[in-house]
C-alpha cells in the first residue's frame, strides 16, 4: 500500500473504533509510538507494547464523551491527522484533547506514530 492508501485505511479504521484490525493490518511489529513528556506512557516499542499502553488507557477513562477523526495530509512516507478525544478519565475529570498525530511509514506500514496534544 501507498502512504495515501494507508493514511486514508487509517482513518477508516479509527473512525469505526477497529483498532485492533488497524494495528495487524497497518503497523510494523517493531513499530515505535511516542507520547508528550509527562503522559502515562511516553514511549512504547512494538505492537504488543502499544497494545499494553492502549489497554491502560482504556482502563484510565471512567466515561467515553465522543471523538473526531479530520481527513490524512501526506507528505512524502509520512501523514498527519488531527483527532479529539472528549473523555471523563479517572482521578482528572473530562478533558476534551485535540491532537496532531504524525505516522511515518516504510515498506508499506507504519513504522513510527507520535502525539503533539
């Protein structure tokens, strides 16, 4: 795939909530996610890592609000996508994040993914 056909697949994925289809069918086993300083988990390596830090986030929220997933820009073999977040989380109250995610992607799947929020 493309980085426009993946950029685009991503989207789709997330808009639908198929995060686990997303992952096995888009990301590189040896994928690397990075989060701002001071998040629960700044960095992860490797999808069952980034399964671990998606799962304790999970268990971090006390009430999903709502999300928006805006349309990929891609540049090159990396792509961007603003997403929002509107969640009630335990021990912080409902927070409404809006993010920039950056993917980087080679040899068809995506390699790297950091959060600027």
């Amino acid at each position: 795939m493309t980085t426009q056909e993946i950029a685009n697949k991503l989207v789709e994925y997330c808009r639908s909530g198929d995060y686990e289809n997303c992952y096995k069918e888009l990301y590189s086993s040896d994928c690397i996610s990075l989060e701002p300083p001071g998040a629960m988990i700044e960095r992860a390596e490797g999808l069952e890592a980034m399964a671990e830090k998606g799962k304790k986030w999970n268990e971090s929220m006390e009430e999903f609000h709502g999300s928006s997933v805006g349309e990929p820009i891609v540049a090159g073999n990396h792509f961007s996508i603003p997403m929002m977040v509107d969640a009630t989380f335990k021990n912080r109250g409902r927070q409404k994040t809006e993010e920039i995610c950056v993917y980087e992607v080679k040899d068809g799947r995506i390699i790297k993914e950091q959060f600027f929020y």
